[in-house]
C-alpha cells in the first residue's frame, strides 16, 4: 500500500530541491545525487544551525551571504572517523596488499573524502612501518575545506588518543602510536614526516575528474551517501584513476558486487572490502 505523502512533507521535497539548485548555481556544489534520506537530515541540520524557520529562509540566506557557505557545507557532510578505523580493514592491507605495492618503485595513494584526516594518517603510519613511506605520494582531497584543513594540521583531541591505539593495536602496529605524535595541552599533534609528501586539496567527487596512476584508493564510507547514479560515476572515476594492479578500498557496508563497475576489479579480500584493478580497457560509466 502507498504511504499518502503529506503536503508539508511535499513542500520540504521543494524547498530542499531549490535548495540544492542554489548551491549548485552560485557555488558549484551538487549535493543533488546524494541519498536523499541522509541527505534530508543534513540539510535539516544546517537549517538549524543557521537558526533559519525555513528550508527557503536559509536558501535566501546562502544566495546572499557567501560567508555561510562553508558552514553550509560543514553541516552537509559527514566528518566522523577514527584512527585505524575498522582495524582489519589495514591489518589486511598490511598483510595482503603491501606486498603487491612494495613490487612497484614508487607508489601514489589517493584518499577521497579524507574528512578530517584520521584515515590518511593511519595509512602513512602503516606505509611508514612497512618501509614505503618515503616512496610514496599521498593525494588527500575532501569537499569540506575547514575538514581538509584539520587533516592538513593532524591534531586531534587527546581524549580520542585510548581509541586511537587500540584500533592501531588491532590493526598489527609495530610499535605504539604515541611514537607518531606530541601531545600538550589537550590536543596531539601527529609528525610533520607523516603528511610531508602528501597533497591536500579539494575535489567533489561528482564533478571533478580524477588523479590519474594511482597505486591505491582508500575511500571508506563515503559511498554510502549517495545515490546508485553517484556511485557508479565515482566507482568509474576509481576504475580510470588505477593502474592495472591497483587496490580499491571501500568501507565496510559498501561493496562493488552490484556495481556496473564490478567488471573492471577482482576481489582481493571481499570481507575487508578491497578490489583489485583487472581490466584496463577504459570502461563506459556514468558521468
């Protein structure tokens, strides 16, 4: 039976969908194919952010304010992530993939959606104990400018330090993570050494085009807010960015096996969410 849809919950359909338009138009940030019920709550979170009655308020507000576009975009996306996160995610990378990467005599590693950096500073940390870290180019990119700008600084709150090390533990280190980083006054801040051959920089994922001879992509919980149309474009610009042999890593609810883009991997270990490049013709995807 079809559930009737309300008339205020038709309006919010509008309001959200003009809303979207207007950011598109006047910044260049499409949030159009994202999940739409995710999406629905994080555009009601920046609507009550910025103390708006109205979806149509706050787009008023956003067409003619520009100040309030990146506390737009830091309510519209999602920067929730740990160190070493899922640790068997890295313990299998650590054991099934480093060694296919340690073949090739220099490496590039692209983290989409970087967030506020924990994911690309556990995979310097585990390039850096597998001997890799000086031959490697990390590219870290992220929508959200004040998140890419808290990975590109690598402090973090203490507090989350205990967590940290546990999943970092978990995840086969070989030593303790306090070695990688200097705490005071609350915060720790991780070496310089670890992001010093990283470029931070900002890329929409359904937009932009891709970094192109990459060695591997870590892109962990980033597909899950958008729409089937979406991900097949991203999977498509992953497939194109990866050399033959490259290693794809999802995050653990996300999986190519619907995928149209499921013709050009191999799974690698499927349980820990990794792929790997096999077919290189240049295959047709949603653009």
């Amino acid at each position: 039976m079809t559930v009737p849809v309300s008339a205020s919950d038709r309006i919010s359909d509008i309001e959200t969908d003009l809303f979207l338009d207007a950011l598109r138009r006047r910044y260049h940030y499409d949030f159009s194919s994202y999940a739409r019920s995710s999406l629905m709550r994080r555009v009601e979170v920046a609507r009550t952010r910025l103390g708006c009655d109205s979806i149509s308020a706050m787009q008023g507000r956003v067409l003619r304010e520009p100040d309030l576009l990146h506390d737009i975009i830091d309510a519209m996306t999602v920067q929730v992530s740990d160190l070493f996160r899922d640790p068997g995610y890295y313990l299998a990378l650590r054991q099934k993939v480093i060694p296919h990467l340690r073949t090739f005599p220099s490496l590039k590693v692209w983290v989409p959606g970087c967030a506020n950096g924990e994911e690309l500073y556990s995979l310097a940390i585990l390039f850096a104990e597998e001997g890799l870290l000086e031959r490697t180019m990390f590219y870290a990119t992220e929508i959200n400018r004040r998140a890419l700008a808290k990975a590109s600084a690598g402090i973090y709150e203490t507090a989350r330090i205990p967590r940290f090390s546990e999943n970092y533990r978990a995840a086969g280190g070989k030593t303790t993570l306090s070695d990688y980083y200097t705490a005071a006054y609350g915060a720790a801040a991780f070496h310089r050494q670890l992001r010093q051959r990283t470029l931070f920089s900002e890329h929409d994922l359904a937009t932009d085009q891709v970094f192109s001879e990459m060695h591997l992509i870590s892109c962990r919980n980033v597909l899950i807010y958008f729409d089937e149309t979406l991900q097949n474009r991203v999977l498509g610009l992953f497939a194109d960015s990866l050399v033959r042999g490259g290693f794809l890593g999802l995050g653990s609810h996300e999986t190519l096996r619907f995928s149209c883009m499921k013709a050009a991997f191999s799974a690698h270990d499927e349980g820990e969410r990794l792929w790997r490049r096999t077919n290189i013709e240049k295959l047709e995807h949603a653009s």
